[in-house]
C-alpha cells in the first residue's frame, strides 16, 4: 500500500465512525479539508474519535449539555 492509499483509507475509515464533516482548521487532522498526506491521527482526531463514543455524551443533549461535557473532557 502506498502513502496515498493509506491516507485515503485511514480518513475514509475514520469518517465511518460518524465523523464526516471536514475542517480548513488544522492541517495536521485526517479531517482537514485541503489534501494531506496524513497518515496518523493528529492528537484532535483522537480526542474527537473519543469524545464522539464516550459514555456520558448522549443523543438528544442540548448544545449547553454538550458544551459542559467538551470542558470537562
């Protein structure tokens, strides 16, 4: 496999977990919009992957709900 394939299967896999949207905000993210050879999560992908499935974080939440949670996670 070769750097292009491995860049497009670990961003294409990770937005199957429910992350689909991409940002102009931080170049080093598997998420950025413009193209990368990102090959690795950056340490933002991590925290969003883990915040996105972690327990206390639940349908339905009012936005202030989950503003609380993103502080204090």
């Amino acid at each position: 496999m070769n750097a292009l394939q491995a860049h497009l299967l670990r961003e294409e896999l990770t937005q199957a977990l429910g992350l689909v949207n991409d940002s102009w905000h931080c170049p080093q993210s598997i998420f950025y919009q413009g193209w990368t050879h990102t090959q690795s999560w950056a340490a933002i992908d991590r925290w969003l992957i883990r915040s996105l499935y972690h327990p206390k974080l639940k349908p339905g939440m009012t936005w202030t709900e989950v503003e609380r949670f993103l502080v204090l996670n």
